[in-house]
C-alpha cells in the first residue's frame, strides 16, 4: 500500500496477461500491447499484414475497427481511419511509405528520410498509432523487405545476399534467420502463425531456387519438393502458383506439402486471398476482375476492363482499371465504388463535407456562380443569363448579350443588349459590368423588365471586375490585375477601398456572410512572388493569411475553403476557414448542391483526345454521373434547375450550353 493505494508489479501482470510492456524514458510513460482483446472490434493484431497485401507494397493494413493506407497519389503520406469513415487522421507527410505493418501500439513501414548528413535514404520507420514517437530502425542496413509478426521483425538484407534476418520489433538483436544454404537470393517470404515461408530467385538453370519452410528460431527446417510463387498463407494452406504449369492457375496446399488442390481454372495473373474470398485477374479475359469463394465455387465477374488489384482488407478489396482509377468492392458483391469517392465519403465528417443548401435571399448571384465571371443567375420564376459573343478581343470575359426566360426554358427575352458580364440579380435589378473596347469596364444596372439602365460610377480608375451583390453592397475588383478590392452601396454611393496596398495584387475574392475571402501576390524569396490565401472582414478590418502554401483560387462552402492551382476550376486542399483542419482535397470542386458535389475533370491520352468533363457525384460517394463534356470548358454557372456552361471546341469558339442538373436535356443556345 501507498498513500492509500494498492501497488501492483505492473510488467509482472501485464506479460501474464499476454502483453507487451515498454518503457518511453522521454515521456516517462509506460506502454502496454496486448496481442489480443475480447472484443473482436478492437482487436490487436500479431501479423501485421496479410500476405497478400505484403506482396502488393503493402499500401492498405487494417487492425481493429481502424484502416491505415498510404496516400499514393497526393500528399505521399501515412493515414488512418475508421471503418465506419470517420476520424480520418494524417501520421505522415511525404515519405512514400509502404510495406505497412500494424501490430499492437505501433505502425511499422518503409519510408524515405533524410539522416543527419543530409543524404536520401530508404529505412524502417516506427511510430505509435496516434503518429507519435516515429523512430527510423535498422537505418544501417539495405533492408529489401520486411514483415512483422509478434515481437519480431523479419527481413531480407540486401548486404548480406538478400537473406532473411530477424530482430526484435525495436530493432535490436538482429541475426540470420537459419544458415542454410537455401537462405540467400530470396525473391519473396511471408511469416505465418511462426514459420517463415520463402523462395529464391527463380531460374530455369535450376541454381538459387526453391521453397522452403522453417520456424523463427531457425529450427524445424522443410524443403518442399517443388517451386512454386506463393503469395499467401491462410488456414494452413498455401496459396500458389506453380511454373511448370503454362496455364498458371491457381492452387493450395497443405502447409505440410501433402497435398495440392486445384482452385481456379482459368489463367490467372495477379490474385488476393481474403477472409473468405479469392480475388483475381483473369489474364484469359484482358484482366478482367473476378470473385471466387476459397472453395472453388461462387464464381463472379466484378469488372471486365483491364484491372490490377492493390490490396484488401476484411473482405474487401482495393483495385484500379485500366485508366488507373481506384475502386473498392464491397464484400460478396459486385458494387463497386471509385477509391476517391470512398475518400469523399470517408472524408465528410471530419471536413464538413454535407449536403449544403445556400441562402440567396441576401445575395444576387450564389458563391459558386461568383467565383468567376457569373454568366448565369436566378430571381423568382425568371433565370437570367448573359450569350457570350465571340471576337478575340474579349476572349475569357464571357461577355455577351443578357436574356431571361423561365424556368423551363419558355419565353425567352432580350433584356440588356450591352455586352455584359459578372451578371447579380437583386430585387428587380440586374447589375453587370459591361465590356467596351479600349476602356475601362464599369459597373451598370437595369431592371428585370429592361428598364432604367443606369451606370453607377463614372469616375473610375481602372476594369470594374468579379461583381458580388451581397445585402446592400456591391463588391468588385479595380485596376490593372484587380489591384484592389472596392465597396459600394446598390446605388453607386459610398465607395470605400477595402485593400489599399499598391503592392497587393487581388487575383480572385469571395464574399460570403460577414467575410471576404481572397487570393493575393506575396513577396517570397529572390524577389519571387506567390499567391496566398486572405480573408478579411467586409469592413476590410482583420486581415490575415489563411493558409501558408500557396493556392491561385477558391471556392467557399459552409466552414470550409477549397484551395487550388492553375486553371479556375482545380483544387487540391481543403482548410477550414480559420486555418485548420487542413486535408487534401481529392475532387476538383465547381459546386455543390444539397447532396450533390458537381466537380471538374479531364480526359488526356492525346493532344487531340483531349476533353474536359463535368460530373457529379452524392456526397457517400455513390451516383457518379457524367453531367456534361467537351474540347474545353470555360465557366460553369447554375441557375434553378439548370446548369449554364460555356464552352468550346477550340480556342476561339465560346458557345453557351443549358444543360439539366442530371446531365440530360443538353441544349446549344448560341452558334458562335
């Protein structure tokens, strides 16, 4: 007793109980790994991957009700999420891991690091699963490959003719796993239930090769009495493919070799044995993906185009086609679902990302349709929008004529023959800057019924651009690059210069509620330049940065920003918009609409087969539909029920598209 409690020898109970204990002298803390727990949902690992996965680069490992997989398309980073798609969590950033293996408290994988002399280099990384505590092991070795299983660590030395060594999990006591000869030159192994399985590197001169068992003290050695590529071990049976067999079906074994069985007749290519299912590539039908029970029956085709499995985990599986788009199958089905959906779905709680409807009743355009130069917006039953006429000399302005007409598309007139852009509705007014040769473009409004156009301001200093309507404001870009953001009342009266600096040059801005958020040149380094995020009050008080990587566009919804590069439509992060919660977004964002996220993409295999696309998708990641595709897309503005698109064939022939929400009803309404 102590202080009135009872002291118990903590490593004496916990090791009794089946667990691991380690001592952090930084943290002073203890850690305790147990190998497993009684409830299933949160049990521990003691392999750290499956075969399967291993042999894939071991991108995808699950323990418990959580997933970690390393992001190879964005970030090159390590996360983690739960099964049920929430608490997405980022451990790593940019070091390209692989091989991940989870046993208890620690994630083990490969990864690149810069050691003390600044030199790149491959190593084995270790870090606690909250992220924490990550250590480099055996960073003195060429390490080819490893797997974890319990305690121990096994891999293949590429110093020492790419034989297996094991250590212990914190990297000490490293040794050759057996000093038999048929311990070197290994193509692939895998640890199982305390037998390391191997082969060596195959060759028809029949020097190096076989495949063998042993157990992980090195004893209990067996050489099968043939080689074959083997990729799993899963109730003690192996699953292998054979060479001799020129059809390279797929078959299982005892563990013992006392028995061969065939599995799958057809010829394979790649295959992933599950809990309860074998998926594979059917090399007879172009890869086609395919589904089979671990008995042989239940066969079932899942996607006919080219495929290549990645991973699994539980019963499901990770796969790409032939244009290296990312699906996952649920198990025992044939539904599959676009890995960056997944991600869309997964992603949602933690990002905000939910079925959004906008408030206009304040606005005269909506935040989407704002980010650019609106060509289209809607007031009571009437749609407004702006057919852009074609000359050079206004290319990317979308300036055209302004119609109305209802909302199914009857009774079309012509309101405004000006050439209009960055058209607002408000009651009754329609406000747009109008385009003139030669000059500055300033900001005009006329009635809905075409009536009472006046300009608002004749003496200004430069292009009058990205107009937003917003309660009793006009908010808009003056001077040469939109060198300043300007404020208004709906009347033209009480003009306010809301960023002064000479030097800050606006690229694009949004207002939404109480907020302006906006993109701005910064000086870098070597007198470079780099646009950064921005937000400020409407009153122009409380600047700040948002985010220090550099962004050229945004697009606001709810308590979330959509960063991006390049072209107006691309984006590549999201950050909440105090600055935090910042995570990679995986779909270039247009617009969303209550549970529909509408997003750009392209389609590239030539110059010539180049097309741009618009898709949408429900925000669980179901219901990808293709909405609307061409040459090139210019600006993408929604009104109502309707979509209203310019876009174009070649550089100079802008044409205006209606186009329904599901992507049907497509109507051409100029022929420039």
């Amino acid at each position: 007793m102590m202080n009135g409690h009872a002291m118990i020898p903590l490593r004496f109970f916990a090791e009794s109980l089946g667990g691991q204990v380690e001592w952090n002298n930084e943290s002073s803390t203890v850690m305790i790994t147990c190998k497993f727990a009684t409830n299933p949902k949160y049990e521990m690992n003691y392999r750290g991957n499956s075969g399967g996965n291993v042999f894939r680069r071991g991108v995808i490992a699950e323990q418990g009700d959580w997933i970690y997989f390393s992001d190879d398309n964005d970030t090159y980073g390590l996360y983690k999420i739960k099964k049920d798609g929430t608490s997405l969590t980022a451990l790593s950033k940019e070091d390209y891991p692989s091989s991940i293996n989870v046993v208890g408290n620690w994630i083990y994988y490969a990864c690149s690091y810069t050691d003390s002399e600044g030199n790149y280099r491959w190593g084995i990384a270790k870090m606690c699963v909250d992220g924490t505590k990550k250590q480099i092991l055996l960073s003195n070795i060429n390490v080819l490959g490893f797997r974890i299983e319990g305690d121990y660590l096994y891999l293949i030395n590429g110093d020492d003719n790419e034989s297996i060594y094991v250590a212990k999990t914190d990297g000490t006591g490293l040794k050759k796993l057996t000093s038999h000869p048929s311990n070197r030159y290994i193509n692939y192994f895998l640890v199982s239930d305390g037998y390391v399985y191997y082969n060596n590197i195959y060759n028809y001169s029949g020097e190096y090769y076989g495949f063998y068992r042993v157990k992980n003290d090195g004893t209990d050695f067996k050489a099968y009495g043939t080689y074959c590529f083997f990729t799993e071990v899963k109730d003690d049976y192996i699953y292998c493919q054979f060479p001799y067999d020129p059809d390279f079906k797929l078959y299982k074994m005892n563990v013992d070799g006392s028995e061969t069985k065939l599995v799958i007749d057809d010829i394979l290519d790649g295959y992933i044995v599950t809990d309860n299912y074998i998926y594979y590539e059917n090399y007879n039908e172009n890869y086609a993906l395919y589904r089979i029970n671990k008995d042989g029956s239940g066969k079932t085709l899942i996607d006919n185009s080219h495929c290549t499995i990645v991973g699994s985990f539980g019963d499901w599986v990770v796969y790409h086609n032939e244009k290296l788009v990312r699906y996952l199958v649920k198990p025992g089905s044939t539904e599959k679902i676009e890995m960056k959906f997944i991600n869309l779905a997964l992603y949602a709680d933690k990002y905000g990302i939910k079925p959004y409807v906008e408030d206009l009743s304040k606005r005269g355009n909506s935040v989407a349709n704002n980010r650019g130069r609106a060509i289209a917006a809607k007031e009571g039953e009437w749609i407004y929008y702006i057919k852009p006429v074609n000359p050079n000399s206004i290319q990317y302005s979308y300036a055209g004529k302004i119609y109305k007409a209802k909302e199914d598309g009857t009774g079309e007139t012509l309101v405004c023959s000006d050439l209009a852009s960055n058209i607002n509705v408000k009651d009754g007014w329609i406000y747009y800057t109008k385009y003139i040769f030669g000059q500055h473009d300033p900001i005009y409004k006329i009635r809905t019924d075409g009536t009472g156009k006046t300009q608002l301001k004749t003496d200004i200093k430069g292009n009058q651009d990205y107009l937003q309507i917003v309660g009793d404001w006009i908010y808009y870009k003056e001077g040469y690059m939109g060198r300043d953001i300007m404020r208004m009342k709906l009347d033209g009266s009480n003009r306010q210069s809301l960023v002064t600096n000479i030097d800050d040059l606006v690229q694009d801005f949004l207002v939404v509620g109480d907020w302006i958020y906006y993109s701005k040149t910064d000086p870098v380094k070597d007198n470079y330049y780099s646009i950064f995020p921005y937000k400020m009050k409407t009153d122009g008080s409380m600047k700040s940065r948002i985010d220090d990587e550099p962004s050229a566009g945004m697009i606001v919804f709810g308590d979330y920003i959509y960063l991006g590069f390049g072209r107006m439509y691309e984006s590549d992060r999201t950050v909440k918009i105090d600055g935090t919660e910042k995570a990679v977004s995986t779909l270039n964002v247009v617009n969303m609409d209550e549970e529909w996220i509408y997003y750009w993409d392209y389609e590239y295999y030539s110059h010539e087969d180049y097309k741009e696309k618009l898709y949408r998708v429900r925000m669980d990641g179901t219901g990808n539909t293709l909405v609307f595709e061409s040459r090139y897309i210019r600006q993408v503005n929604f009104a109502g029920d309707w979509i209203f698109i310019v876009a174009n064939t070649n550089e100079y022939d802008d044409n205006l598209y209606r186009v329904k929400k599901d992507g049907t009803a497509v109507m051409k309404l100029t022929n420039n």
